[in-house]
C-alpha cells in the first residue's frame, strides 16, 4: 500500500500527449486551447464614441463656447466624417468612430439640442472625455489569450473579434467506462431486492462530461472469461479503461488478475487512504487503466482525485491547489489520508467547509448534500476548527 502522494507523484508521471485538432469556436467551451491568440490589431481600432451625445472640439469649449451649431451625425459602423467648423459639433452614437478634428464627447443628458443647435448644461468637460482611446486596451500583436488556456464563453467573444473562426485545442482522449457484478441492473430496470441499479458509470460519465470528454460505457457480469476477453479488446481499443469495481478482496474481484494475465503493468494497488483504498493502476503502451473500488463514493472520489489531475497535466494546464478551513473539530484514528465530504461557504473571502455526516463510502445519496472532499492528511488523528486544509471541489 503506498500513500496518496506516491500515487499521484506515479500518475503524474505517466501523462500523455493526445495530440492536437482544430474544430469550429463556437464549440469550443470547455477545452484546452493549444494556440496563443494575439491582436490581429489595436484594440479598439478607433477613436471609439463611448457614450451617446455630441463631439466637440475641446478648445472650443476651454475658451467659453457654450453653444454649438449640429454639423452633422456619426452613427456607429460608418465611416468616420470630419467636423469642418471648431465651432460646432456632430451628433455621435455609442460604437460610433470619433469624428476628426473633435475630442471629447458630452453626452445627451448633459445637453439641450433645440433648432440643430446643441447648448452644453454642465460646467465641466474633460479633455478625451467618454472616448476609448485606439489601442487602449491592447495593441495588434499583444497577447490576448495563452496556450492551455480552458475555454470559456470570454474567450470565444475574443476569438470572434480577432477572426478566429477555427481554433486549435487539445484532442481529448478516448475513454470506455466500464463497470462488473451480477448484482448491478439497468437504470430503467426494476430490481430484485438482492439487486442495485448501475450508477457508478453514470457518475463517471458525468465526470468526464464536465472535462468536455465523451466516453462509451460496458457492463460486464462476475465472469473472469468474458471479463478477459472484453478488457483485451478495450485495452487496444481506447486510450484510457475507468473502472469501478471488482478490484479488492472479493472471490469474484477478477480485474487485477485480469489485467494481470492481460500483459497491464501494474503501477500500484491500494493506496493508503479512505475512501477508495483498493484503488488499481496501470497501463500498457496504448492505454491507461484506472480502476476504482465499486463504494460510489470511493469512484468518485478516486476520479476526481487522481483521474483529473492525470487529465489536466497532460492536456498541459496548471490547475491551483484550492484549501478551506475546518467549521468543527474532525477525529479520525487510521493512518490513513481522509477524504472527508464537506458542505463549502464563504465568509469574509474565506472558504469555510463544514463536514458532512454519511454512512460510509456506500452512501451514495450523501454526496448531493456536500459540495467537495477536503483532504486531511494521516500524520495526525484530531484536525481543529480554524485549520486550513485542502479541498476537491465537485460544485
């Protein structure tokens, strides 16, 4: 048994490339961009009006001009016209490029436009006042957005207005979610009473889903044969085998001996923790296999934990440890790293996280009623309110 920092340091290690293509922006969301995206120019690339009013020429106004003649008007998405007399002003629209030879705009509620003749109500005007000045915000070749970036909806705005109509991300790797046991049924199913419904598999699909991955899933009985000879065709045929159960002690536990006779290269089995100690991992030159005890919340965890940071080193994002502090004291006796659920809060910018009571790694109803798993480690037995420790956040 290895502790929970030998696993991860092991499955950092073993992080793969997927490689690279590009697909259309608009569906990007949720993946890893793997290009730098920079200003194809200024941004903005003009004098731009920032609010709706009248444009002047200022010195006009410093020398105790109040009243002027309306020459003209500049609406957005026309080309910019020129103001002919330093006397009067052009109407301009919010959007709209700065005419010439004007430089600060008042806006409507500050002016009394009667007869084409605009009166300024106010005693202050600023130089440059409500203009975006050209290339205020970036200038063409700056950076805009970083490679490894996680896409949102900000950055498909800004891939948008620099013409990135394709862009490139990280491909995702291609995953079967495989569950075993006699005892598991379909979810449209009605069980007998010594029977449960699939679940674990959905929640792992469901995981997956939030990393913008599609995965396919298979059930399996308690048959070592069929076990082998579909785990042998899975290993060629995917990047990465996620299982959930059929990995600890049980008499029809077959997956280790499976992966075993498979040629799969065990990298460890059980890691000193709770839940989800039985966890199995290993791999082939094709593929990846993460094998989480069956206890729902022992899969979930173990995904979350392990599964993710896999994913997100070898897509090539830098993810932050996130921490919270304790709201009640917390004893636990094993030398072992708890993964403890908890309900998360903010109080003056702190992450305050209160633990939740369930009944064990079965209780797969509790986890709708935390938020995350905070972390505490095995070097000591009573954990205090006010100690910070870190979290797995999963909402």
């Amino acid at each position: 048994m290895i502790s929970v920092e030998e696993a991860k340091h092991i499955i950092l290690n073993l992080t793969q490339d997927f490689g690279i293509e590009e697909i259309p922006f608009i569906k990007s969301v949720g993946r890893i961009l793997k290009e730098t995206i920079v200003a194809d120019r200024d941004f903005p690339p003009f004098n731009r009006v920032s609010m709706d009013g009248i444009a002047i020429d200022f010195n006009a106004f410093q020398k105790g001009q109040r009243a002027f003649k309306v020459e003209g008007i500049q609406p957005a998405g026309s080309a910019q016209i020129s103001l002919q007399n330093s006397e009067n002003c052009i109407e301009v629209m919010t959007g709209a490029v700065l005419p010439k030879n004007t430089n600060a705009v008042i806006r409507y509620e500050d002016v009394e436009i009667k007869n084409d003749v605009a009166r300024i109500m106010i005693n202050e005007v600023l130089d440059f006042q409500n203009i975006h000045e050209k290339g205020k915000d970036r200038k063409v070749g700056e950076t805009l957005i970083e490679k490894n970036t996680i896409i949102s909806a900000a950055e498909i705005g800004v891939f948008a207005t620099v013409g990135k109509s394709t862009i490139k991300v990280a491909k995702q790797p291609k995953i079967m979610i495989l569950s075993t046991g006699d005892e598991l049924v379909a979810v449209n199913d009605k069980p007998e009473e010594h029977q449960i419904r699939r679940s674990n598999v959905f929640t792992l699909v469901a995981a997956l889903e939030h990393l913008k991955i599609e995965s396919e899933t298979s059930h399996i009985a308690d048959d070592k044969p069929i076990l082998k000879q579909k785990i042998a065709q899975f290993l060629n045929d995917y990047d990465v085998l996620l299982c959930s159960g059929a990995v600890s002690k049980g008499k029809f536990d077959f997956l280790p001996e499976v992966f075993d006779e498979l040629g799969v290269e065990k990298r460890f089995h059980r890691v000193a923790q709770r839940p989800g100690k039985p966890f199995w991992m290993g791999e082939t030159n094709a593929c990846k296999v993460f094998a989480f005890p069956g206890n729902p919340i022992s899969t979930f965890v173990n995904c979350l934990a392990y599964f993710y940071s896999w994913y997100y080193k070898s897509v090539g994002v830098k993810t932050k440890e996130e921490t919270a502090i304790l709201t009640e004291d917390v004893t636990f006796k094993p030398n072992l790293t708890y993964f403890l659920q908890v309900k998360l809060s903010d109080k003056f910018g702190h992450t305050l996280a209160t633990p939740i009571k369930g009944n064990g790694s079965g209780d797969l109803a509790s986890l709708v009623n935390a938020d995350a798993f905070i972390q505490l480690p095995n070097d000591k037995t009573e954990f205090k309110t006010g100690e910070n420790y870190p979290i797995i956040r999963y909402r």
